[in-house]
C-alpha cells in the first residue's frame, strides 16, 4: 500500500497515511479531527547513464569547430 502525506485544513498538521490507490483523497486529522486533503509533491527524477547531457548527444560528424583554423585545398 502506498504512502500518502495529508495536511491539516484547520491546524496545517503534516502527516503520513497509508491508504489503497481507491480510497478517496480526504482523512481525519490525529490532532483535531478536522479534515485534512492529500498534498501533492514534484517527484525526483534522477538521470543516470549516458544521453543526458548536452554534451553526450553530439557525435563527431566531421563539423570544424569555431576555434580550429579553415584550411584551404590549392
């Protein structure tokens, strides 16, 4: 079962409450008994391996950089 993080509508209480994925989004609070709504949060994402920098998609496809000299065929 996951775990949820409601707050406080009354008392602004943070606390964690493990509900199934069908239980509806709304608790009582343990401090006031007042009703307390799920708090939503970013979740982290982490990027790990290669193709995740600028720098990781760029292939070698023969362009001249801007600090080499151009060369000249005689």
């Amino acid at each position: 079962m996951p775990t949820y993080q409601y707050r406080c509508l009354s008392c602004e209480l943070l606390f964690d409450l493990k509900q199934s994925f069908h239980d509806k989004p709304v608790a009582d609070c343990p401090k006031c008994q007042c009703v307390a709504r799920r708090v939503f949060s970013p979740v982290p994402i982490l990027f790990k391996g290669p193709g995740f920098y600028v720098t990781d998609s760029r292939g070698d496809r023969g362009e001249r950089s801007d600090t080499e000299a151009p060369t000249t065929k005689a």
